[in-house]
C-alpha cells in the first residue's frame, strides 16, 4: 500500500465517472470508481478510503445516504458532494452530515482537489448581497420540500399544493441563476 490517499469517486454516470477517475489516477492517486449506491454500500466498509467524491444523486437514491458509511468506514475521509441541481438546503444537509465540502457540476479536477485540501468543513454559506430573485427563491423551496419528503415527488407536490407533473417539469429544469 502507498502513501497515496484512496479515492472513491461515486457517480452513476458512467462517462463522468470514468474521466474523473482517469484524471484522478494520472495525478497519482488510488482510485476507484463506483456507479451505484449499492456498490458503494458493498465496498465502502472493505475500502477504507480516505476521500471521496460523491454524487448527490446516485440514479435517483440521494448520495448522502452515504455519508455516515463512508465516515463509519473511515472517521477522517474527506468528502466532496457533487450535484447537477446545487440548493442552500441540500449543501446545509451535506455538511451537517459530514461531508467536507459541495460544489456544483460542472467542475473541475483541481476545484475537487482543492475541497479535499480544505482544512475545515465549507462553512462559507454567506447570505448574497443580492436578494434572490423570485424564481431562485422559488427553487430553493422545492428542494427544501422535496428533502423533507425523502424525495417523494407526489408527496412533494401534495404539500407544495401543485400538479405532480408541473412540479416533475420544474425539477428537470436546472436551477435559476441567484
């Protein structure tokens, strides 16, 4: 074993996975790359490794579920959270959790690398000197709601008091810009 720090890189899109794990290993880590929560589950314990990056939507299963696993595993892993669909309230769950750090996709290798180097969790969540617009606020609320259903889209739609397909077609849309 090297002095390497293992990597598991957990993202169920396979071509993403793939490249992050190639740039990953021709920096010189020990990486793995795994493209199911459930993989995960299984080789989380036998792993041990020391850094992660974790997608937070593993073919619809929430990546952090994974969080306490992995930190089980190993008390001082780092973990960076990975979305396509970045909210206050699923960047605030992630780092209470556990994780190190939660950026947006698209990023960049050295943007990961550098949340794995973070001496301390990502606590920067400073309220913008700009009010949110209305549809950001909007968003913001629906990932709320939709993390407080475990991702029950109908129940979702239930409390919100909105059509399950309206609310199915605003999830698809990506995030509006703050």
């Amino acid at each position: 074993m090297t002095d390497t720090p293992q990597i598991l890189v957990i993202d169920d899109d396979p071509v993403f996975n793939r490249v992050l794990a190639r740039a990953l290993k021709s920096r010189g880590f020990d990486v793995i790359g795994i493209h199911s929560a459930g993989e995960a589950a299984k080789l989380i314990p036998a792993t041990r490794a020391a850094r992660a990056v974790l997608d937070l939507n593993i073919a619809g299963i929430s990546g952090l579920t994974l969080v306490a696993p992995l930190l089980a595993a190993n008390p001082d892993c780092r973990i960076v959270v990975l979305t396509g669909y970045a909210s206050i309230a699923t960047a605030v769950e992630a780092i209470k959790l556990g994780a190190t750090h939660y950026l947006a996709k698209p990023t960049d290798v050295e943007a990961i690398l550098a949340a794995f180097e973070a001496t301390a969790p990502q606590a920067d969540f400073a309220p913008p000197s700009q009010p949110l617009s209305v549809d950001r606020l909007e968003w913001e609320h629906i990932q709320r709601v939709l993390k407080e259903h475990d991702g029950n889209i109908s129940s979702t739609a239930r409390a919100l008091k909105m059509h399950r397909r309206t609310l199915q077609r605003k999830l698809m849309k990506r995030p509006v810009k703050s």
